[in-house]
C-alpha cells in the first residue's frame, strides 16, 4: 500500500517519502481500517520539519498520521465490539493507553502516562490503511462528511478544552486562531457563548474569522492583532467588551505572551484552558501575585481527548448542527500530494488540509454504503 | 396609581378588583420603579383562583405581579448604587432575602428559609409603581424588548434549571411545554443541546413546539403526548432517539407521572432539574429502587434564581442571541385588561401574557430614552 | 472444593446447602482466586430468604458471595497486569461490567445497564476458590487484616455514598446504622464531619454507635430512635443540632419513612446521598413541594463503587488510618458454618459477619507470606 | 486607646509606633469591637520591614492588624444583626469588599476587585478598639480559645485554600511549613489525607513538622528539605511513596523553585492551589509542556476566604476537632510587647506570635462571660 512515511531524521522532503509498504496486520484485539480521508495536524509538521521538540518521540521510518476516518477492512478474532462490522464508516482515537494504570482506572486515559500516539510512536493514518486497537474504534454517523470526519483528533481537542467549563453565556477569549482556535470559536459560537474575542498575530487569521462570523451572523464577534497592538490597549478593550476581563480564555497558541495577555484580560476568579505548546520549556508568567493569585483564576492544562466522553460530546455536537466544515480550507485527491498540502498548511494558507487516498468522491461514496448509524462512542 | 389588587379570598373576578392604590413611598434602601410592562404568572393564577396551596401565602388585599421590567422612578436615599439613575431601563429579583442566614452568606440566596416574595407575601408589580429593595434592582440593556423585560423572572427559572447542567451536546427531555418548558427549550437549543424532546398533555402546546423547531430550522426535535400515549412506548421511542435514555430531564410540569416518565427515560447516571410544583403535597416514585438507586441519577430541586449569577447569566444568554420573545402570545395595553389577560392565560391560549400600564409604544420610548447599558446584574 | 450454594429456590436452609463443586477453571482474562475471607452481606440474606426481590436475578444453582479477599491461585494466559503474582494479596469488584456502553466508556461502569453481580448472576466466593476477570481484581496492602479486606465491598458502597459530597466540615446524618451506615459513619467520622446524627429502629444499634463514638472520643455524635420518637421532634431536634438542618444525608436504610425524615431534616441546598433499597417498589415523597423544589435539594443514587476510583479512595482511606474492623461483630473459621453466621445476622447480633474457609489465622499467615503492597487499585 | 502604628515609611522600628490613638467611632452599619487577642502575620511583617511589595498599599500612620477576636463595645444604629450582642465573642473578615460588583454579587465577594483590608488599606486590630463593618463581624463559640481565635483569618486561608479539594483519601504536599503550611497539614491530617509530604528550606520547620506528627500518631508524614536535597531526587521518593505523583499541592511559599516542584511532583491529573505570593513579580514554569498541558494539571489561585462559607466551614472543622493551638508558638501579653513578638516573628522562631491587649487571662474571662453560641458564620 502507499504510505507518507517520515523516512530519515531530517528536515523537508528530505527526511519524508511516499513510498510502498506491506499491509498492516491486526492483531487478535486490532481492527484494520481503509483511509477514506486523513487530516495534516501541527505534530506532522513538526515531525515534517524534524523539530527538536518532536525528535525523541519518533523513530524513522514511521508512517505519519493521527487525524483520520475511513471504513472497517478486517477485524481481529476478538476485536468483535457490538455492532461493528467491514464496511462501517469508523475514525478512531490515536492515543493508545496502558488501561492499568490509575489515571485509566478512573477514567482517566487521556493523561495516561504510558500513552502511545499512533502517527508519531507507532505506524499512524498517511497510508491506504492503518490498524488500531479495536476499543479505540469510534463509529461514525454517515451524516458526517468525510473531510470533516477526517479531523476529529483535532476537533475532539477543542471539545476537550470546552468540555471542562460551561460556555453558555460566558465571554470567551480564544489566543491563536489556527485550526485548533478556529474550531473552539465554532463550538463557542454553537454553545452560546455572549463574546468571543479572538487574539492572533496575523491579518489572515483575523480576516477568516471576520468572515465567519458573518456568515454566522454573530454579532459579537471582537479580533485583535496581539503582534500589532500593545497588550494594555488590548486589556483596556477587552475590560470595556466584557465589563472587568473576559470568563474563559482558551490559550490555543502555545506562545508565552499569549499565555501572560489571556491571564491579563480574564476576569476575577476566570477559567484558562491550557492547550498550545510553547516552543521553548520554560514560560514565565509575569505579574503572578495580580494574575494568578489575587485574581482566584483556575488554570487547566489540556491534552488529548476524554476517553470517551469527548467523543461522544463531538459527535453530539456535530449531530446538533455544530459546523467545522469551514475550516477545511484544502484537500487533495491522492496521498502523493502530501508535500503540497504540507506546504499549504505551513504557509497557514490552509487552517486544515485534508488527503483522500482513493479521491473524496470514492470516500462519499464509501459512507453512503456504509451499515450506517451506529451511535455510542 | 391604578393596580390589580387580590382584594378577597375568593376565586376569580369575586376576588380581584383594578382599583386606585396610593403610590408606594420607598424606604431609605429602596427603589421606586414605573412599571412598564409587566406579566402573568402561573403564580399569579393560583393567587386569582384562590387555590389552597396559595391561601397561607397571601393575604388580602394585596397588589399582584412579580415579573416586570419598568423604569427608575425614585431612588431611596442609601439606595444609590453605582450608576443607577432615575429613568434607567429596569427588572427586579421579587425574591426579598434576609442576607443574614447561612444559605445568604454563603452566596446561596435563593433557598433563603426567610425569603419574601414581592406580589405574594409583598405588595407587587401589577400596578403603575412598585418599590423594591436597591439591591434587587438589575439594570436591563435597550437592546431587550420590553415585552421580554417584563418577564426576565420566569426566563430566570429557566435559566437557573438549564444553570446546574451543560446542556451543550446533551439530549434534554423537557417535561411541560408551558411558559417556563417553552423558555427551557429554546435555552437548550441556544446551547447545543443534540436532541430535544418535549412531554405535554395537550396537541396545541406540542403544535407550538414543533412551529417553534421550524422557525429554528432545529431537526432534532420530537414530541410526545403523554395523555395520550403509553409511557412504555414513549420510552421505547427515547431510548432509540438517544441511544440508551436522555442525559437531562428538565421537569417543569409538577404532574407526578411526569416526575415518573423523566425517571424512567432518563439516561443510567443522567440528571433531573426539578422545577415543577404538584398539585398536591406527596408525589410517589415508581421503580424506586430501579430508576433512582440503580441508575445512580442525580436529581436537583430548582427554586427561584441564583442571586444574581443566574440573572447575569441570563442577560447574557440574551445578548448572545437567545430568543423568547415568541413566547409571549398576548398583549394588553392597560391594566384594566388583566381579567382579559388572566382568561386568555388561563384557557392556555397564550405561554405569555404582557401588560403594559402606559401602552407597549409608550415603553418601547422610555426605554429608548434611558441611560442605556448597564450591564452587570 | 466446598461451596455454599443456593440450591433451591427456597427459604431458608432448605434452599442452601454447603456441598462439593468442581474448582473452577479461569478463562484467559481471568484469575482464579484462592478465598482467605468471605463476609455475609444483605443481598445474600434476601438471597437466602428467596426474597420477591431477588427472584429474578439469581438463578440456582449458585454459589454466594460477592465480598471476600483471598490469593491469586491462577492466572488466566491474557490475564497477567501488571505485577500481579501467584499468591498475590487481593480482593475484587464483583460487578463485572460490558466495558462497551457509553457508561461504560466514559469512566462510569458502575452504571452500566449490563452489570453482571458474581454471587448473584454469576458463581459467588462463598467457596475455597473463585474466578473473576482480571480487570477486577484489587492488590491489596498486607496492612489491611483479611477480616476487613473481607468486606471492601460493602465499605466500598459507603466509600462511594461519600464521594461526590466534601464531609469535611459537614453535619452529616445517617438514616440506618446496618453495616454500611456504621462504615458510612467511621467514613464520616475520619474525613472531619462536623456533626453525625445517627438514626435507627433499633437501641441496639443505636447504643452500638455510642460505643463507637466513645471509643473514638468524638463528641459530636447525636442519635435518634426514628421508631420511638415522632418525625416532628427529631426535626426540632437537628435543627437546633445544626443551626437549620444537617448538610449531607447517607440513606443507607431504604425505609421510605427514612427517606422522608432524611428530606425534612436536610438543609436548605442540602445534599442526600440515596443509597438503601425499599421493601417495595414505590416511594411515596411527602411534602414534595417543600422538602424537594423549595429546599433546592440534591438527591444522588448510590449503585456500587466507582471502578476503581472506589477502590482506590478506599485503600487510601484504610491507609490514613480509617478504623471499620470494629463492624466485623462475628467471624467463624469454616465455610460450614454459614448457617450460623447467617441466623446471627439475620438477628442483627452483628453488623458483619466474616467466614475464613481455612480460618482466620491460616488466611494471616498467607497475607504474611504475599509478596506484598502493589498499591494501584 | 493604646495602638500599634505604621508610622512612617521606613524599615523597622523606625517607622513603627506604639502610640496613643483616638477610639474608633462605629458608622450606622459598623461595630465597635474590644480587642482580645490579635496575632503577627506575614503581610505584618512586609508593612514592618516596608517592603517595596507592600508600599502601594499603605498610607502611614496606619494602624496594623488583620488577625484577630474580641468583643462586641458597641453596635451601630443600623448594625444589628440577628443575635448579636454587646459582650459578643467575634473575629471579623477584614477584607471589606464592594458588595456591587459581579463577584461580589454571585457570592464570590473574596475576589471582589475593589477589596479593602483593615488593617493595610484601613486602620486595623493591633489596638484596644478596632471597627468593622456589621456584615464582617462573625460570633464565636466559647470554646474556640482566644489564643487560636487570633488568627482565623490565617487559618481561614488554609481552609480555603482546601475547600476547593476534597482531601480525603488524598496524598497531600505542602511547600512550605510557615504558619499557613502548618494549618494546611493539620487541616489536611483531620480530613483524612493518606500522605502528608512537607517541603521546606529550614530543618527548624522540618522538625516542627515532625514533632507534630508524632503528636498526632500520624504515621503517613514526608518531609523533605528543599534547598538540602535535589529536586530530581525528592521526585522520585515522593513518586515511590505515591505510586506515581501527588494528588494535591498546596503551595504556601510563594517560592518559584516550590510552584516548579510542586508541578514536578504532581500527578497526571493533580490539583495545586497556588497561595504563597512570590518576592519578585514573575514566576519562571519550567517544563511548561510536560508539567502543566502533558499532565492535564488543574491550578487555582487562592486569595482570602470565601464570605463567608470558609468562615462557616472554618468554624465546622474546629467544632469537630481540629487542633491548631499547636501553632501558636509566642504569646505576649500586652501591646507593647509588639517588637519583640514581631522580632521573633521575623527569626522564624515562631509560627504563630499572638498578643492580648488586656492579657490572655482576662481574654479567657470575657470569652467565658459573653453571652455564648451564636454558631452561623
């Protein structure tokens, strides 16, 4: 089968392939899967780039992907989990956990400690076919588009960041607007949240915001350029928009600043969720005592995915008119164009860059004669 | 002033009268508010009918009415609060607490065991003033209809039932489509509720719900007349919408089987807001033991509105688009008009009834000409 | 091996016997377990007594038992977790759960709808051995004396009915001073619960938790004998205990009037840990509206333990010192004499009744000789 | 009256003066109290070195003292509340907040932004007389000794700082054994913690730690000298001891080496309350990635004590025993003696230095004649 496969320890086309290799075969407790469409994500491009952030993680070769969906090929003698059957329409969670320690014991497995990440530790999705454990299966409901349906690994990061707090009439300030911020401001927007303010250091990412908010007609849409204006005339704004700092801020950038403006602007006894990843180790927080003490503020890292409660919300939240089909600003027909859409997306002229081994039209195709709705995640 | 007056302990016209009140003088703490528009209440009717659960709350002759919104008339001499001036656009928590109890210092107003209600155990809003303490007065924002304004309190039950669950992903089973069933509804679709599903006895309140669903262009709803369906096929017909029973059950109708039916629907370890009141003082649980203790649900006795989290919850659900306006299904344009008012709510023609002392267009210009936001309840 | 066994579906020792069953043999993900303690628990009293309410579930013959520790003896070829050994320390959770339903799923097994009770559906401990899946089996610290680690079980449900409220600080009052209302009370006790209040039909049992509290030197324990003394009186009576009501109630008796009692006693804003099972069906609340809407109350079903977080909490409070072997009121060192044990806790002459099939000191010398602490539940 | 005077801006008994000063004379809604004890606290000590971090706040001459009990002198015209009486034991909450603002107004009055504490901002306890708002004021049990009545405002900020986590069955560490880590430990002991671990630079507080343990017959205590040992060796013992990482850290220091080992040391999952201020603004996260986002942590800022439920649950955890005598380790017995309390303040020699205007033994007397219980907070 085809595959993208990071192939040597270097940067660029340099270190990845599309290159032949052997049919995955499921183990006695794995499902394989057939790739109907799989999504670039910021890992694969720091894996693209052999970033040192990402270097002790991945061992070349190893096929690249973690964001995807397709159609169950061939299930493991005791892989046979209610209902599923060769054919259905399937994604599946990519973070395969220990499932005895305490953290998945209790319901815990996305900070499982022993967690491996198929596309990064193991073999991943850039391929015709991938196989995962069959407790990580997650079917899907043929309503869902397939380039949607290929990042939900994504999306389930941005339900995750909203899940811990309660969005309904909050003001929300989102920092970064890439895919990941993109999504949270449509989940925002879908739960009712009163403001959403965005922070970005491009005009592009602005712009695409703008845009979506009218399309949404929401009103209360606010955009700021964090590079270009200073950060007290930021808080000065945001105190005005949300009368004394914003309730929720989901800080989606990883940059250090953006960590200190979100605790600048959120308001007495706020919630940050804590999901982008710095470049570097160390952030220093400025103003500790006033912003995080006096201020009574919760900070919550987030990674991964409930398993599988944020699944099942995501599938809810799409299943009520959630839209995130928006955000796929570029897809391509074959898994040899991965060297363009990796460009497209480096340059953020795509927020998500979705690949279709067999072309979309085979993957529509493919869901329409799939079994259909099978619900629970 | 003119004011609609519970004027003897007798059911229906024989015990109301429109007769002339002297104004109210506020007390140091207090505000006087010109009512401009003010609602009908289910409370209201219990009061004109003389029901026995009303008779030890009420004594005559007492002023009706504690869902309101009206103007800043005059302003006590310690009742200055910030920003507050006479002509500003206003509601009111008719709940009075003592602020002195356990529950009151603890930020738990609303179950203050002392707690009197203005227009039950207080001269209240159906009238051309009202005076209420300064602390309860929240200043409304213009862009709020004053049609919509008279009726925050109800909006805030609601509001405090949809406050103790995230409804964003949920399935909500809402038992009663009555006023306070219809605002629930168009709450938990605001908030990304995946399905809705509504229980009431009677054809024309399901007809508004599904007319509601299609202005909404909301596809997940279904509708169920409970009087005249078995509940067994009911729950049959929910377990399948919702994969295994319904996350949130939302009880506003007080009818013990409805009590029953959201216990037997609602999902292993799902939640029930509790809001309705009997008609009479025992409600007993079928399958006790099966639909309380096996399914580990948790059940949670709704009372008034969190002070004041729930009423800046409230408006800011408003001011991100929630809209009940549809709810109000009669207007009166004089308090002379109450025993119109009263029969058209009585005989369930109307979820809402709103009368406006001076006329809507006359409140419509004063709230034109107030201050304007305010914003902080 | 020798077993007890609900022969036949009878009253009594007519439908029990103590006879020779094969040992059973522990599939691939299952352990065999070598029984050192087994503790007589309500369930198999109405077992015994072939109650109405237990008719449908079990189905002779079967071997009783669903609380005991005992030794790893055998281990299933796909069954080998982490550290586990022949001759391992360990209890387990006898509810064996599909693994697959949402509940399941999102970290709330203990509500799946597919639970399948081993003493009950399944094989029970009431025997020299006994397999379970391996999932369920807990490693326990050779701190914990096997007449205690006899009945985690039990203590785990009064470890759960704790869990979702904070006692620390709180009044608290136990309706039912049974086995789980006297662990329930030591649970209490140890977390820094203000206030016990404690109530029984009995003196016997009540003067039982005075000898407790005495022993314990805590001064705060107030007991109520609900049969002798009118519901009115003992209202008054926590009233002026608390200031206005009690913070937490553990109804641990399932008598309807307890329930009732539990409602009235409760704060305003109250939480009720609902845990006992009724006689009947029905449960017939007085004062719905009151004691229910009005007080805003939360009622939560207790089923079970959490798995594990249960277990885990329970061998981290048993390792902070929490003392419950005082429960243990009769121990016999013979499966035989299951029919002793059985008529002194049917008389209620113990609160716990603990078998050791080999005897209490042979069960001691192999917790000596297990390899010891493997903490993780 | 005789006073404990900020004098001037300067350092040490330079700017301190124990003078005479006018009685204060109460408003419409204050109270006079006599001052019975009042005690040192850390925020003392930066107003009497005047350091850099403190002169914002504090307009010399301004009395000191924000730790305190005495007894009602006088009520204001409008003071009366409930019970409250002249001879009244009380402390006081001396942050007086806004009561308008949105925090203040969803009972999150501790994080109001326009706070004012006497004592810093106003004229405060280390007097004969000081006066306080009537809501402020909160009655006292007789049998809370005055020594310990003192400091409730300490205390009341290790409650805090633990109401926010259930801490039974918990592994608790505590960076930072001053006089608010000591309170935490004891708190932490008396709701059931597992393990207590201790870190801190001074062995003097390690054995103070460990004398108290002792005392306690807790056996589960670690205590770790962090500037002695490495950072990466007590990782790993606290790992061992807690099979993977720490449940809670609460953070009394203020240290960044303590914030960046408390993240280091806490579970996946795991909870800080972050309570000490840092000398410097900034705080320096090292390993951002991995402690705070990887491990899906949860940090909330602690500030002050919830009005007034950490009052109530304060009052609840010393009814039922807990034991905080212990940390008061100099008494003095008259005002003069402020110098030298505070000189051994400063040497670390006490935890807790506690001054009795009138002397303690005529403090005990009023406590025993006052009129008794007045229990809600």
């Amino acid at each position: 089968m085809q595959a993208v496969v990071k192939s040597a320890p270097l940067d660029g086309d340099a270190g990845t392939a599309i290159r032949d290799c052997p049919i995955p075969e499921p183990g006695p407790d794995e499902i394989l899967i057939r790739v109907g469409a799989v999504a670039i994500c910021g890992t694969d491009k720091h894996i693209y780039h052999w970033d040192p952030s990402i270097r002790d993680s991945v061992r070349p070769p190893r096929i690249y992907g973690h964001e995807f969906c397709g159609f169950v090929e061939q299930i493991g003698e005791r892989a046979h989990r209610q209902n599923l059957q060769v054919g259905d329409y399937v994604s599946a969670e990519m973070h395969v956990v220990c499932g005895e320690c305490q953290q998945c014991r209790s319901g815990n497995g996305h900070i499982c400690a022993r967690t491996r990440i198929y596309g990064l530790h193991e073999d991943g999705a850039f391929a015709e076919f991938v196989k995962v454990p069959a407790s990580n299966v997650i079917p899907l409901d043929p309503s869902i588009p397939p380039r949607v349906g290929a990042f939900l690994d994504a999306l389930g990061n941005a339900v995750h960041a909203t899940q811990v707090v309660d969005l309904a009439g909050k003001s929300v300030a989102i920092m970064g607007f890439g895919p990941i911020g993109a999504m949270a401001a449509a989940i925002a927007e879908h739960c009712g949240a009163s403001e959403i303010i965005i922070g970005d250091v491009t005009e592009h990412a602005l712009e695409t915001a703008r845009r979506w908010a009218a399309g949404r007609k929401f009103a209360n849409l606010h955009e700021f350029n964090v590079r270009a204006q200073p950060a007290a005339a930021i808080h000065k704004k945001v105190e005005e928009i949300t009368d004394g700092g914003v309730d929720v801020v989901l800080e989606m950038s990883g940059a250090p600043s953006a960590i200190n403006l979100g605790l600048k602007i959120v308001r007495m006894g706020g919630f940050l969720s804590l999901l982008g990843l710095p470049a570097g180790h160390a952030v220093t927080i400025d103003d500790y005592t006033r912003n995080v003490i006096f201020k009574g503020v919760t900070m919550q890292g987030i990674i991964g995915r409930r398993m599988y409660s944020t699944w099942h919300r995501m599938l809810a939240l799409l299943h009520s008119g959630l839209d995130v089909e928006w955000v796929v600003q570029g897809t391509y027909d074959s898994l040899s164009d991965f060297p363009l859409g990796m460009a497209s997306f480096d340059r953020h002229e795509a927020l998500k860059v979705v690949l279709f081994p067999e072309g979309e039209e085979k993957a529509i195709q493919r869901v329409a004669a799939s079994q259909g709705l099978a619900r629970s995640a």
